[in-house]
C-alpha cells in the first residue's frame, strides 16, 4: 500500500527494494531461516513489526531467543539499515480475551500507531467502528470482546521496541544451522528429485522463482508440463498455526484405524512392524508399539506415528477416536521434536511397506495402505482432503484423476509442490492433470475413450500373439510369456491388481526378448507393439472428480452428458462445500436454502439440487451420498463404484472453513461430519443398479434412526446464524 498526505495517488506504481516506510510479518515462521525475506523492501531507517511469542518472554530472554529463531539475515538486515524493531505477541493477547487466532484487529493497532499514516485516535475509532458494523449481528458480547481486545491492543506496553544491538551487523549461518535447515533435502536418495527441490522448488518457496532461468527447467524435464511426484514431503510445517500434534495413548487402542482415515493431510499412520524394528528406531523409548491384532497379522507389532513437522494440529484425529478414555490426546510440538519424534516417523516411513497383509477393501485395512496423496497444502481441517487421500488407498496404483480446478486443484497442483505421489514398493500411482472447471467431465471422459480403445488394441494384438505363438511349445521365454498373455485376455476385465501384478511378472519377459538382442524371436514387431501399450494391461480406475461449483453448477451439462450412458465407466467423486469454497464462499446449487454466502447474504432462497436423486432416474448409474461419519459406509461405497460397470456418482460431504463452523472452526471437522449426519442434514445412501438383477431393492438407506435435531446442527454455522440475527423472521 501506499500513502500520501500531500497529493492525491493516481496510479499504481511497484515498491522495489529498501524503498517500504513500513514492514509487518504476522507470521513468525516466515522469519525464521531458510524462509522468506521479510525485509527485502524496508528502507533504511524503516519501521519493522513482527508477531511472535517471544514478545511474551521475559525482557532479559528476548534478545537471545530472538537470535536463535529469526534468520541471520534479517537479524543482519535490521542492524545494517538501522531499521526500527517492534514486537508484539498478538496470539496470546487474541487467546487471554477468547478469540483465539483473531490477530487481525490487533495487528491493525500496531500498524496506525507505528506508521502514523492517519492519527491514531481516529484510527482506533474507525476500527471500532468497523467492527460495531461487521460483528453486531453476532451479538453485543462479540463486539464488547472485539473493543476491549483493540483497547488492549493499543497500549503502549505491548508493543515493544527492541535495541538492536550492533553485533547483528556480523550475524550469518552457521554450519550446524545450515545442515539443520536442508535436512530435508539430505533425506532425498534420488538425483532427479534433489536436483528438482534445490534448482526449482526451494527458490519458487522463497518467493524467488522469478530468478530461476528458463534453462532450469527445461534441465528438470518440465516441457509440456511433466511434475516431479510426492514434493509436498519436502515442505514442513514448523510452528503449525496451533503448535500442538497427537499423542498416542496405546493402552486404550483397538486398532480400528479411523484417526488415521480422517488426517487431512495423511500425518498420522498405522505400520505394521517387527519387534526388532520397533527396538531399532532412532529412539526406541517413544517408538511405541503393540501386538498386532488379527490373525494376518500374528507376530507382527502395531505402531502409530506422527509426523510432527507435517501435522496441522486441527484435532480431527482425537475426534474420531471411538474409544474412552481417548487413544490420542493433543500435545506441543517442541516436546515431540525434543524427543525425536521428526527422525522416528522418518524411521518409520522407511520401512517396508505391509500393506498388501491385509485386506485393503476394509476400513482398517484400507489405512495400511500408503496413501498416495500426503502433506497437501489445504486448510488445517480441511474436509476435502480425507476422501481424495482414501481413494488413493484403495486405487492410488492404477488410477487416473481429471481434477476439476478449485480447492482440489489449488492444495493438489500448486507449483512446485505436489502431494501426489509413488508406493515406493511398486513404483506406481495415480496420474493426475487438471484442465479447466467448466470442461472436467469431458476432459476426464476423453481420458476414459482414449484408454478403451488403447486397450481394445492392446487386447487385439495379445490374441494375435496368443493365436500364432499357441501353435508351438518349448519356446523358452516366449511361451511362458505368452502363458500369462492368454492370462491376462480372461482377466483383463477384473477391476482389481490382479492385472497390474500379472504384468510385473511380464515385463522382465518382454525385457529378455526385446531389449536384450535376442533375435530368435519371430514375433519380435508384434511384440512391440503390445509394448508399446503395456500401460494399458493394469485395469485402470478413471475418476472424475471436483467441487460442487464444478458439479452441480457450471460443470453440470458435461457431467449429466458422461453420466447419461451405461457404457461410460468412469467413477466421479464430489466433495461438497456446499458453496464455492476457493474463491471467497459464493452460492452454488449446492448451497441450502436459508445459508447466507456470498451473492446471498440475506439466505438463499431456494433449495438445495438433489443431485444425488438426479442421477438415481437414469437407473443405470451407480449413485452414493457418503460422510467421514461413517468410514465404514464410505469404504464400501468407494468400491462399489469402483467395481460397478457403468457410470458411478458419489457425493462427499466436506466441512470447510468457509461454513463458519462453531465454535472451534475445522478444529471441530469430524463432530461437524458426525452431527450432519446424525441430524439427517447429510443422508447416507447407495443406488446400486446391480442389486436390481438380484430382485432386490437398489436403494439402501445408510442413515441410522437420528439422534440429534437438525436445527441444533444449522446453529453450529455462521451461515445460518448470520440469516437468523439480521432477518429472524425469515
């Protein structure tokens, strides 16, 4: 921003470097070490204001911790240009006055009493004003609390000014601090993806990607769009916004793995390991462990790990736990790094992966599988995230995603982080592109197409080579090639890995007689042309899959177009917002009549589509309205679309931050989903064509006898409490 007192701003015009009056971080980590710089623009003699706890210590302590948590160079940086410090611990003075997190008006104060670009007095009272006009329909108590918290804010005892002392002017990295920062980048055994992480995605998470050469990128393989996989691991996440992670409780575990499906961002997991693993881990003490239960799994040892510099701390996990008293409880941070927690999980996820010991078409058994989709970038909370991570589970190694753009393309594809990833045992995982929001049906329906006929042809050419090779015996490799070949023709149309295994027995075959010289072969063009199309052997798993602004709105005519036809085998899932959640919570079809949101601030006024109805008059789609409530039902419907030949449509419900869920936000996701569904605002259901052959009924009502009323769930959201505080008669 700028400003001027003596003439009138015209046109915008760029700050450059050391010409800002004024510099704010309210986020702390941002000026720690191998972050941001935060003083790039601020000028010499400049005003500098960061939020941070350290405000909070005693005077005598601030000065070192300061040293020891900010990056040397802006410590260097405010020394050298003279710029004046300030402090302020904004998050405890928001929590001391019950608005946890609500830094923002405290923040304010800091800014009009430092910059003087307005008198402070009258700032403080145009602040007050607007927060009379934006919180008065939330009650006098809100506003009262808002005032006082501004009054507070504004004394001149919480806002520090620190003496920078003159030896900042010599600060720098030391060694010690250095090899600490790139840690992650030492854990990365593969050439490709380190030389990926140093040349493109540590500058772009700087905010210097504006400095790296063209002729880097095209080094890194990146024409036409190519992305290294599974670089969200790389980023971490230190202090998260709440500074708290699980702590696991074995005693009252059963093992059910519902923590563990719920984890927005795939940070706390099960692993199935063996007592000399467990007594091996960097710090055997905290690598809890217990026996497994289950007779797949006799002899085997049951651990759950956390990744502290990964976990958001949004509580959904403590939620879910069915148990009492709770197998996980929240904890800080510092106390888990303190005890090696950090080098535990990455012990643990080094490990091998025995997932395959169990069945993956179960709940529990489903969240031994290594997610193909971690660390993402969505919100603390977010309610998306768990059902792209499960499908990942269940289908991650033959599948391919058309993502619709919004949320799931903003925390799933933001350049240069990618949270989907490989098994490190396979190799394999899901293939994913995202092309507009209003074409994503087509363009996921143009994937499907393309593959049918690919593997029509690759089928065509496996019987050719069945039928001329059939005639001979004792052909070495070919015959016993062509042995799984004839295999693979009576399964390929079995929606499992059965085909994905089958050709991992193959391919060292094709190998032998292709690529080793062998001229003996007499089919050897044939061949290479079922090569050629060898990634069509593996049954693939298409999905569609977007918000409720892609679906139900302006996506919809290319959506009911691929749903329309029984030959279309395609799955699509859509996580409901009920709004259009990435671009500020505008209304959609989706959005329930009475919710006040963007373009209906004074409550929608008509009712929700029925989307899932919709589609059930086709009589040919398989149809399924799920929640994280019920994981069980969620599973089961997940691979029911999977399986089923034709068209599936499963809607997700997905709290997010947008809805203003009380009164902890997304910290309260899981209750959200539980009482949603408990109330009968979200119902569980299955449409299964298939069951009509059977003589049965194809309709399955999921939702059990309710428990809670419904209006109690609307007053858990701002946005049916907005409607009824500013139009109660409504």
């Amino acid at each position: 921003m700028r400003f001027a007192h003596a003439q009138t701003l015209s046109a915008p015009y760029k700050i450059q470097d050391t010409q800002a009056d004024f510099v704010a971080c309210h986020n702390e980590s941002y000026a720690e070490a191998n972050k941001f710089d935060v003083l790039r623009y601020a000028k010499s003699g400049g005003i500098f204001f960061l939020n941070t706890k350290i405000a909070s210590l005693p005077p005598e302590q601030r000065l070192r911790a300061l040293e020891e948590n900010l990056s040397p160079s802006i410590l260097k940086t405010l020394a050298l240009r003279k710029v004046n410090f300030y402090i302020t611990d904004a998050g405890s003075l928001a929590k001391a006055y019950g608005l946890k997190g609500k830094i923002n008006m405290i923040c304010m104060a800091a800014f009009f009493r430092l910059s003087g670009v307005i008198p402070f007095d009258e700032a403080i009272l145009l602040l007050k004003s607007s927060i009379t006009k934006t919180y008065s329909y939330r009650g006098e108590d809100v506003v009262r609390k808002n005032h006082e918290l501004l009054d507070a804010a504004c004394s001149e005892e919480r806002l520090i000014a620190v003496d920078v002392p003159s030896r900042w002017k010599r600060a720098h990295l030391t060694e010690k601090r250095r090899a600490y920062l790139n840690r992650h980048i030492a854990l990365i055994d593969d050439a490709k993806t380190k030389k990926f992480v140093q040349e493109i995605a540590e500058p772009v998470s700087h905010l210097e990607g504006d400095s790296i050469p063209v002729s880097l990128f095209l080094q890194n393989a990146m024409l036409g769009g190519n992305m290294i996989t599974g670089t969200s691991k790389f980023e971490k996440r230190r202090p998260n916004s709440s500074g708290l992670v699980p702590k696991w409780n074995e005693n009252s575990c059963t093992q059910c793995n519902q923590c563990v499906a719920v984890c927005p961002h795939a940070v706390i997991r099960p692993f199935i390991v063996t007592r000399d693993e467990a007594d091996g881990a960097p710090h055997p003490n905290l690598f809890t462990s217990v026996k497994a239960l289950g007779s797949e799994l006799a002899g085997k040892r049951y651990t759950l790990q956390i990744s502290p510099l990964d976990c958001t701390g949004c509580n959904a996990c403590v939620e879910a736990c069915p148990e009492s008293p709770k197998a996980l409880q929240m904890q800080d941070v510092e106390d888990v790094l303190a005890g090696g927690g950090d080098e535990n999980w990455n012990y643990a996820v080094s490990l091998p992966e025995r997932g395959d010991l169990v069945d993956k078409y179960s709940l529990k058994g489903s969240q031994f599988q290594t997610p193909l989709m971690e660390f993402s970038g969505a919100c603390s909370g977010c309610g998306e995230t768990p059902y792209f991570k499960m499908i990942t589970q269940l289908f991650g190694e033959r599948m391919i995603i058309a993502n619709a753009t919004g949320c799931s393309t903003i925390w799933g594809g933001s350049f240069p982080s990618n949270p989907y990833t490989i098994s490190k045992k396979s190799g394999r995982g899901p293939a994913w592109a995202n092309s507009l929001f209003e074409d994503n049906a087509e363009y996921g329906f143009g994937m499907f197409s393309s593959m049918k006929h690919r593997r029509e042809r690759l089928a065509a050419n496996v019987r050719d080579m069945v039928r001329e090779v059939g005639l001979y015996s004792n052909l070495g490799d070919l015959s016993e090639l062509v042995s799984f070949l004839d295999e693979w023709l009576e399964m390929r149309n079995e929606k499992s890995d059965r085909c994905t295994l089958l050709f991992d027995k193959m391919k060292p075959l094709f190998q032998s007689l292709l690529l080793s010289g062998n001229n003996t072969c007499q089919n050897k063009a044939l061949l290479a042309r079922i090569w050629a199309d060898r990634d069509m052997f593996p049954k693939l798993s298409q999905w569609i899959v977007g918000g409720d602004g892609w679906a139900y709105d302006i996506g919809y005519g290319g959506l009911d177009h691929v749903e329309a036809f029984q030959s279309n085998d395609v799955n699509v899932l859509v996580v409901d917002t009920e709004m259009y959640s990435n671009t500020g919570g505008q209304s959609s079809k989706a959005t329930p009549i009475g919710a006040s949101v963007m373009f209906a601030k004074g409550g929608k006024s008509q009712k929700k589509k029925n989307i899932g109805s919709i589609f059930m008059t086709y009589e040919h789609c398989y149809v399924a309205s799920v929640c994280l409530s019920n994981q069980s039902q969620l599973v089961q419907a997940l691979v029911e679309a999977d399986h089923y030949d034709g068209p599936s449509f499963v809607v997700a419900y997905a709290p997010c931050i947008q809805q203003q869920v009380r009164p902890e936000g997304l910290n309260d996701m899981f209750d959200e989903c539980r009482f949603a569904v408990e109330s009968g605002y979200w119902p569980l259901y299955r449409y299964n064509p298939e069951l009509v052959a059977a003589g049965k009924n194809p309709f399955i009502l999921d939702s059990k006898r309710l428990r809670r009323d419904v209006t109690s769930f609307l007053q858990r959201e701002g946005r049916f409490l907005n409607v009824s505080m500013t139009t109660p008669r409504e």
